[in-house]
C-alpha cells in the first residue's frame, strides 16, 4: 500500500513513518509534503492509496488542498487540537488522530480502513451525523476577555481580524478592538467563508468591511477597511485571484 504524509515537521514525518512500519511494515511511504503548495502540486500528478494529513502546515492550513483538488483518497488527518474533528469528518476522512499519536488508536484507525465494510459503515454513519451541518458549525459568536470582563461579539459584528506584535486583534463595527486568542488558521476554519476571506497569513476581512480595494501593483491589492485598520492590508499575492472570485460571488 502507497502513503503519502503531508506533515511540516520533520521530526512528526519520522515518528508517524516509524509507527508505520514497526505494526505495517508492508506499507510504502512513497512522499512527505509539507506545506499546501507542495501537496497540491503533488497530488494533482499522483496517487497514493491512503494519505495521512496534519492540518496546521507552514503556509496554512491542509483544507485549502481541497479547494484546489478533488481528493477521493482516504484521509486519516493528525493533529494537535480538536476543534477541526466535524470539519475534518466532512472530507474523504477514516480517522482523526490527535497529537501525540497513541500506537493502539493509529492501529484501529487503520484496521478500520483495511476492512471495507467497516469504513462504508464509518462513513455511512458519519454522513447521517453531518449531512447539514455546515452552515451550523461556523461560529455564531465570540467571547473575549476585556480585563476582569467577558465581552460576546456576534460575527456580524466583525470587520477585520489581524495579527500584529505576537498578538490577533478583531475589530467590530463600531471600532472596538479586542485581543482574541484564536490563531488566524483557526479563525478561518471557524468564520463562514461567505461572509469572510483570509486574504493573507496574517489577517481575516468581512465582505462588509472593506471600502476600498487599490492595484498596490501589478499582482497586489491592498484593501482601505472601515472602520480604519493602523497597519496596512494587502491580498497576498496568490490569494488574489480568489479573492477576486469570491467578492464576485
């Protein structure tokens, strides 16, 4: 059986291949990616039988592969935090392992995928679990704490959310700034991506918040917010194209 690992940590490609081969040294790990260029590059020129998949990677996070490609391989994602399972369950999923890998849960996870029946039974079960809740697992509201207070923010009342100074900041409608303690990879994961586009690693707009989008050059375009942002938004370049889709939609 071929694999293919899509993990950017050296050291976690070594661990999980080493846990391979010591319960199924008959499997081949044929490819290590690391980041989400890499892996849709790849993929869309080969196939794997199984592909383990981490889900925070150097340049993002392993969902923005399945924009770009339609996988019908199985995937068994791995991970150091839970908040992604019902999401990762909605992909061509067999399993969520979460970090530090425990040797009997890797070996039922592929147990399970070595017995068909069992992994249509899975995913039969898994598709009757979430078959509509998409729209309902995006985030209605935040709650942040403001000194000794806890403040709830509704998502229409984001505008912009950013990194700056080892902190991410959200800013609502009505100009008030609060430090949020979610990373922008997982803020992506958590906001509807109708209403919201992560235009670069380190900042998050709502359709309503932008004012202004100016050709900052030939490939960037820097977005003017509202209310006023104190450093400046640009689309990364190879998020503009889209983003240009999206506000057209």
């Amino acid at each position: 059986m071929k694999i293919a690992i899509i993990e950017d940590e050296p050291l976690s490609q070594e661990e999980l291949k080493d846990l391979l081969y010591k319960y199924f040294p008959e499997f081949e790990v044929v490819k290590t990616l690391s980041s989400v260029r890499e892996s849709i590059e790849w993929l869309n020129e080969n196939k794997v039988d199984l592909l383990f998949m981490d889900i925070q990677l150097k340049d993002g996070i392993s969902f923005e592969i399945f924009e770009y490609l339609e996988i019908k391989t199985p995937i068994i994602f791995v991970t150091a935090y839970d908040e992604y399972a019902i999401r990762a369950f909605k992909e061509n999923s067999i399993g969520y392992l979460l970090k530090p890998i425990i040797d009997e849960d890797l070996v039922i996870t592929i147990n399970k995928f070595n017995n068909k029946n069992d992994f249509d039974s899975y995913k039969n079960r898994i598709d009757k679990i979430t078959p509509h809740s998409k729209e309902n697992s995006y985030k209605n509201r935040f709650v942040l704490k403001l000194g000794a207070k806890l403040i709830v923010v509704d998502v229409n009342n984001i505008s912009y959310i950013y990194s700056s100074d080892k902190n991410n900041f959200l800013i609502t409608k009505d100009n008030n700034k609060y430090i949020i303690d979610y990373t922008i990879e997982n803020l992506e994961t958590m906001l509807e991506p109708k209403f919201f586009f992560k235009v670069s690693r380190k900042c998050i707009v709502s359709i309503d918040a932008i004012d202004e989008i100016i050709r900052h050059s030939t490939r960037q375009l820097k977005i003017v917010p509202t209310p006023y942002c104190d450093i400046d938004i640009f689309v990364s370049r190879d998020k503009v194209h889209d983003f240009l889709n999206w506000l057209d939609k």
